[in-house]
C-alpha cells in the first residue's frame, strides 16, 4: 500500500480549505483520505487534527501511478486557486512541492514526481 502525505498552506481558512480538499480527493479511487490526529497537551480534553495535513491511502493497486497522478492533479488544482497557497506532498523520502506557479512547471514536476515513484516500486 502506498501512503502520501499532503501538507497544504496559504489560506486563513485552511481547516474548512483542507476538509473541501479531503472531499475532492475521496471521489478518487482512492483507499482513504484522513485527517492525522495530533497528541493533545496534558489536561487538554481529546485529541485534535493536524490542520493542513491528510494521509492519503492508495491501497494496493496495480494502477497507483495513475493514482498519485490524479491525485496530484487534484492538488494542483487546488493550488491554483490563490497564488499564496502551497502543497507538499511526501512518499517516503520523496517530496513534490506545488505552489500557484506555471501550469506546465506543475504537470512537469508530477510527471517527474510519479516516474521517481514508479522506478522505486519496480
């Protein structure tokens, strides 16, 4: 199963942002999208999220490459939207920063992204 963590910024409404995100992202073939629960400080009351953060679960697929690249997509799209937002995107010790940058510099950048994914899996 592969996991990628995605770490979004840019917006004063970045939980209400990243719960929009976690939705587009479900209507993927993807396995899960969850928000990571962060350890509350003694004497707090429960456990909150990471705001900013999801783990997305691809699961076992034979296509994950077409995954992470719909994936990115949809994350490039959200970036997009407002020149001050960015996304992370790690696998492991790889990484793929989006920003509101150049639509071609993106879609070259995922490209690169997903083959490095791909030869490490073979």
């Amino acid at each position: 199963m592969m996991t990628l963590l995605v770490r979004v910024s840019g917006d004063e409404e970045l939980d209400a942002e990243t719960r929009k995100l976690r939705r587009a992202l479900l209507e993927l073939d993807v396995e899960d999208v969850r928000l990571p629960e962060v350890v509350a400080p003694d004497g707090a009351k429960g456990a909150g999220t990471d705001i900013g953060a999801m783990v997305v679960s691809l699961g076992g697929s034979a296509v994950l490459t077409a995954l992470v690249t719909g994936v990115c997509q949809v994350l490039r799209t959200w970036v997009t939207r407002d020149k001050d937002r960015r996304v992370v995107i790690e696998v492991g010790d790889h990484k793929l920063e989006l920003t509101g940058g150049n639509a071609e510099q993106q879609a070259s950048a995922i490209e690169a992204f997903t083959k490095t994914l791909e030869l490490e899996a073979d």
